[in-house]
C-alpha cells in the first residue's frame, strides 16, 4: 500500500510531534512510531528544558556555559540562535497548555527555576520530576486532535527511499521521496511517499550494554540516514549520565541531575567525596567531568557504584520536588531523605547524530532531522544539561520555518517508486541469533569504548562488530523482516559510527577519553568528525 503526505514525520517524542502540528496547518502530516505515541525519549526526560526566563540571568551567560561545556567544539552562531530563540519557543509550550512548577508565593509566571551541572544561573524549567511526560501529554493530546495529522502508531521505518537508490545514479544533490515502513502488527510493509521527510527519531543508547534510554532508543533513523548517504558527524561524543540508579530492579532508571542541582553530594561507599579533586564545581560539574571521575574512582577502589547524598533535605521536600525519584526509590527500599542513592553512570545521550544546517536540513534534499538524532552544532564535545529539549523544540520550529517557504508550488518528483521486495526472505526459526548479537554488540561497546578508550581497544571492538555487522547483513536478507532485526540492524550500524569516528579522533575532548591521547589538541582536532558513504 502508498501512503501519500506533505509531511513524513519518523518520530513522535518533543521534535518530531511539534513539527507535526506546526506543518498541519499547511499541509497533511503522517506521524510514524515504532511502538505508542507516548513512547519516546522526551516521556522520560526529568530535568527539564534550559532557557533564559530569569530577571537575574542572561542570553549572554547560558551562551558561556553552553559552550565551556561543549570544550570548544560547539557551533557559537547555532549556540546563540538556539539560546535565544528559546524563550519564545518556552511560550509555545506553554500556550499549548504545558505546566511547568511555579514557586508557590510568585506571580503568574514565577517559575520554580532549577539549577544543574554546568548552568551557572537557575534557568531549568521542569514539572516537579517528570517534564518530559508533561510535554508529551500535551502535545500527544494537540496532535491527535488535529484534522490533517495521523498517527501510525506501531510502525517500524526500514529505509528511507531516495531517488539515488531508484535511479542507481550517484548525484550532487539526492532527493529524499519518503519512507518504506514496517506495520508491525499488519506484518506489511508499506511505502509512505512525501516531499519532506522529517527524522526525529530520537537517540541510540541501547548500543550500550547499560543506558539510561528507554528500549526504543536503537539509532533508527541515524542508520537510515547513513545508509542514504547524509552526513554523519561528531558520533564519538557520547554522553554518559553520571547518576543512574544501582539496583537490579532498577533497569535504567536515571536519577535527575537536578537532585545534585539541590545539592546532593557524590560520595564514595565509606562516605568520603571526592569530586573536588576533579573540578571546581564539584558535584555540579559538567556531565563529562563527573562520569569520568565516578569512573575512575569506581575502578580505583573496585566498586560497582558511588553515592549521591540529598538527606540534608527534609522528607517534604525531596518528595514534593522529587515525586517520581523519590517514590521509584523507596518501592526498592531506598528512602532517600534517610540514606544515599546507589548510583553508576549509564549511555545516556548522543551529542552526535546526522549532520544538519540551522534549519535543520540534512546533506540529502527534502530530509531533515531535529532532536537526538540530528547534529546540529549546539553541544559540540559534550552537551549542557537541559538543552536537549531545548534544542528539539528550536529545530522542529525552524525546520517548519524552512518547508513552510518551500511548500508552495512544490511539484512532486515523478519518479515510480516501487513497492517493498522481499527478495525471497523466509521466516526464520533461529532469533537466538538475532538475541545473541544484539547481547555481543552492547557488550562490546560498554566494554571498549565507554568512558574512558584507547587504541587497542577501540581497534578490538572494530574487528568484532565488522564482523557481526556481516553476520547481520546476511541475516537481513535472508530472512522475513522483524522488528527485533530492524533493531539490531540499526545498533550494529551506529556503533561502527561511533567506533570509527572514536578512531578518528586523536585526542581527548569532552565525552572523548583516550589513555593513547590524553590532552586536547585545538591545533588539528577543533573540527567535527564526519562519516558519509554514498548509495
């Protein structure tokens, strides 16, 4: 079956659902995701969304912070756009019905403004701990009552089709013409033709073996872009969130930084801290300062975790401000307002993603991307907490502000696009191979290029995922397309991104650590990396 839209939006998280109900009003938009609606990265965001909303703060110092935490490597004019075009995108949200925490004795719009590691001025706009799934409600809600958006919920994109794929021509200029996407519960593949195809797909956390990403966060529409042929940049900059909670009933639940943005301490097991031997800021140091020094103290002292210490704050408090950490702790015996928080860093967001301009338009015409999967230039070597939302919300808005121009008059390529060949693929009775490389593959990842990398170890894990990659491919073919495949597919295809932009990177910069080169060195590496193949 061909689906024909003005919009293909791949995603339904901040990004992908505020462009959709931008472009609604010029145009009809289809909504693909992979499993509900609601089932996003943004729905388990807690901190919140960073902009300038505070008589005491300016444009000038969240533009500072941004880019001391990007360790030279962020784009300053896209920093400044995306800083100063927040505000505005804030009051979006909010005129949508979005409600952020306000101080209880302020006026209208006194908002409960918290501080996290690497902001200097309180500037985090949050609905107590669960921004995220306040944002997603709304627009959730917005959309689904819009006449010209439909959501196809439980559909799997597999490839995105482009008109150097049809032809077998290689071009300047590809053109995107839409997407070939899986109805998981049809068991059907069906093409969704549109001039504009928007990838806000979200992130690829669940490359590593422990992640604070739900289990959606495969990478997909990164890989589907590489496979087009865009521009891939910046994939070795991965960040680790410092504080995910330790419990084995706690599978990646992560714990706000805004918890050390109140004061919670990192301490080690016998209760000493020791952040101040690694920087000024101490337990309000940049993401990439922290992870690494919880990193290297847990393998000085052969522990699985280190602490975080909030029980200078009353109950009151910790379980107003805090609801869902607070709860989500004690139903595993933790009372936080009494004892610290068991806590390991985790694979938490990808600072690097498909290459686009400020408009968020990808290398490949009519493709573009907003959200984790897209880089942009505004975290550079190590993204600042809270802008991720941030710079979701700015980007959807401009590239809606981009197709809105070029809408009009727009003539569809007349191009035949044929339907999805399955090319003689059986069903396959043996998914303990599908099982057993997505396990390898993670492993492999958390193992030799996490935190802290070299040389031998990011050529060991080269030489493993090159092959698997292999085994994977002719798996692919060979047999019916499933989602777990689509998944492992993807993940296998972003961590030899992420391995061979680690292996290109001769130095260390923010979330890029290497024993083999361990000084910054702005001479020759203050300079995305960037991977492209060509269909």
């Amino acid at each position: 079956m061909e689906i024909r839209t003005d919009f293909l939006v791949i995603g339904s998280g901040l990004a992908g659902l505020f462009f959709a109900i931008r472009a609604a009003d010029i145009g009809t938009v289809a909504v693909v995701t992979k499993k509900d609606k609601i089932e996003s990265s943004t729905n388990y965001a807690q901190g919140g969304i960073a902009a300038v909303m505070a008589e005491d703060d300016c444009f000038d110092s969240h533009v500072a912070d941004t880019l001391t935490s990007g360790v030279g490597l962020c784009n300053e004019d896209i920093v400044n756009l995306v800083v100063k075009e927040g505000p505005e995108r804030i009051d979006d949200l909010i005129d949508w019905g979005v409600s952020f925490s306000k101080k209880s004795d302020a006026p209208e719009r006194g908002f409960d403004l918290g501080r996290e590691g690497g902001h200097s001025h309180r500037r985090v706009l949050h609905a107590k701990d669960y921004t995220g799934r306040e944002i997603e409600r709304v627009l959730s809600e917005r959309a689904e009552q819009h006449p010209n958006i439909a959501i196809y919920e439980n559909h799997f994109a597999v490839n995105l089709i482009t008109r150097s794929k049809l032809t077998g021509e290689r071009r300047s200029a590809n053109l995107c013409l839409g997407a070939y996407v899986l109805d998981i519960e049809g068991r059907a593949i069906h093409t969704f033709r549109a001039p504009y195809v928007v990838l806000a797909s979200g992130g690829s956390g669940k490359t590593y073996l422990y992640t604070s990403n739900p289990d959606i966060a495969t990478g997909d529409g990164l890989a589907m872009a590489y496979r087009a042929g865009a521009a891939i940049a910046n994939m070795e900059f991965f960040q680790f969130h410092p504080t995910c909670l330790y419990h084995p009933a706690a599978k990646s639940f992560l714990v706000s930084e805004a918890v050390r943005g109140e004061g919670g301490e990192l301490k080690l097991r016998n209760g000493s801290a020791f952040m101040e031997k690694y920087h000024p800021l101490k337990s309000l140091a940049p993401r990439d300062v922290v992870a690494r020094a919880i990193d290297t103290e847990m393998k000085r002292n052969g522990d699985d975790f280190v602490l975080l210490d909030i029980t200078h704050k009353d109950r009151d408090f910790l379980s107003k401000r805090f609801p869902t950490i607070y709860e989500r702790c004690l139903s595993l015996g933790i009372d936080m307002a009494c004892e610290p928080i068991p806590v390991v860093p985790a694979a938490h967001y990808q600072c690097g993603g498909v290459l686009v301009d400020d408009y968020a338009r990808t290398t490949i015409e009519g493709l573009f991307a907003c959200g984790e999967v897209a880089c942009t230039g505004l975290h550079g070597a190590n993204r600042l907490a809270s802008n991720s939302l941030l710079e979701a919300v700015v980007f959807a808005n401009r590239a809606f502000l981009k197709v809105s121009e070029m809408l009009p008059g727009k003539t569809e390529e007349s191009f035949s696009i044929p339907p999805w060949d399955p090319k003689g693929a059986t069903e396959s009775d043996e998914s303990i191979v599908v099982s057993h490389n997505w396990d390898e593959i993670r492993r492999c990842m958390w193992n030799y290029v996490g935190i802290v990398r070299s040389d031998k170890r990011l050529a060991r894990a080269k030489r493993r995922i090159d092959l698997i990659k292999q085994e994977i491919d002719e798996y692919y073919w060979n047999f019916t397309i499933t989602p777990d495949l689509l998944e492992l597919r993807n993940i296998a295809d972003v961590a030899q991104l992420i391995v061979a932009c680690a292996i290109m990177r001769k130095e260390s910069r923010g979330l890029h650590n290497t024993i083999d080169y361990p000084t910054k060195d702005d001479a020759n590496w203050r300079r995305n990396t960037i991977i492209q193949q060509y269909p």
